[in-house]
C-alpha cells in the first residue's frame, strides 16, 4: 500500500488493524462512533453486493456530500451521474475486494467540473465473519485539511 500522509487517515487505518485481532477484517460492530468522532464527516460506510458485484452507500461522509453537491447515502454507486468519478470509485472499491486489503488512493483533478480534486483516500475492507467482505469503509482527507 502507497504511505498514508494524513494524520486522520494514519489513525483510521491503525484503528481498523486493532480492530482485526487475528481476523483478515474487523467488523463493524468492533468500531464505536463515538471513538471515531476525529474522522466521521469524512468516512463512508458502502455495503458490499454480490452476484453482481455492486456498491451501496449506508452512509456518504458529509465533507464529502458538500463538495460533488449530491448525497450518496442510501444510493447505489450506479446512481451517480458523473461518470468519470462513478468508474474511478468503482474501480477503487472493486480493488479493495480483489485484493482483499486496504488500499490508499491519491486523486487529483478527478471530475471534470473540479469538484472532487486532490486528496487521499482510504479504502478498508469490513466483514461480519472476519472472512467474507460485506461491507467497506471509505475515508477521505482533502489537501486543504
């Protein structure tokens, strides 16, 4: 995996490999909100369906909703309109299960109106059994943070 700059996103992911004790994934469960008040308006919780693969926001980071100017939350990642940042996600998101691991991302100038432009972000993969990923936890920190 690339090194994590944010402090928030460093943090998040030491959080998540505490939560693994001896499992390939923590659950969700094992995260407690309130413990995570340093990173929640940046995180997203996106549920994770099989036969065909496909992605659905529990929850879309309100950072994030006020920037591209659209809540996820409760939506499929088909819904989106902007295609470019529809197939960047998904290829993020689809990397995540192949690889079965974190993975960081660097984006820059993404959209094509600017909107989503230069930050990183983590993707970290979440499961009920500790074996089979149902579900992934998405945060990002902004260059301006």
């Amino acid at each position: 995996m690339v090194e994590i700059v944010s402090p928030r996103l460093k943090r998040l992911f030491s959080d998540w490999e505490d939560r693994r004790r001896g499992r390939d994934f923590p659950a969700r469960a094992d995260f407690d909100p309130l413990e995570m008040k340093y990173i929640l308006g940046a995180m997203n919780l996106i549920d994770v369906l099989y036969d065909p693969l496909r992605f659905r926001f529990r929850v879309h980071a309100s950072n994030t909703t006020q920037r591209i100017r659209m809540d996820m939350t409760g939506k499929f990642l088909d819904d989106m309109p902007d295609q470019v940042l529809k197939q960047v996600i998904g290829e993020h998101f689809t990397e995540v299960i192949e690889r079965r691991a974190p993975v960081l991302k660097r984006r820059r100038n993404l959209t094509t109106d600017k909107r989503f432009v230069n930050n990183e972000v983590l993707v970290m993969p979440l499961s009920n059994d500790g074996q089979s990923i149902n579900m992934l936890m998405a945060a990002l920190a902004w260059d301006t943070e």
